[in-house]
C-alpha cells in the first residue's frame, strides 16, 4: 500500500510515526488490546506516534491518478 510506505519514509510524516499498519493487521496484533475488529471499512490504517504511542485511524483519499503521492486524512 503507497500510503504506508509514505507515512513510513515523508520526512513529514516519518519522525512523528514510529509504525503504520493496514487496519485489519492492526487488529490483528496490537489492536486486539482494545477489542477491535476488522469490521471498520472506513480505516485503512492505522499509526502509532512516536513518543506518546496514541494510535491514529487513518482513512486514504486518492484524488488524482496522474500525482506522485495520494492525500492521507487522518480522523482522530
């Protein structure tokens, strides 16, 4: 998925998330902490940030097909 691999290296992005799953793998590992599913179809990834580890529901809009990188929405 390009929009992890963005988060991961953007210099932007890359010193406030210490990692990014796809949701469903979230759910998978760390999230079955809190009880979640895979069930959410409106996240798509979830990151964790440096320092205060919060997690961060990230939804990925693509808006132009000709464009290097796609709009990343966080919903907090």
């Amino acid at each position: 998925m390009y929009q992890r691999k963005y988060l991961k290296t953007e210099p932007a992005y890359h010193d406030q998330c210490s990692n990014v799953w796809p949701y469903a793998e979230w759910t998978r590992g760390e999230g079955k902490t809190y009880g979640s599913d895979a069930s959410d179809e409106g996240i798509d990834l979830v990151a964790k940030t440096h320092g205060t580890g919060d997690y961060h529901a990230i939804q990925c809009k693509f808006h132009d097909l000709y464009q290097a990188y796609s709009v990343v929405a966080a919903l907090v």
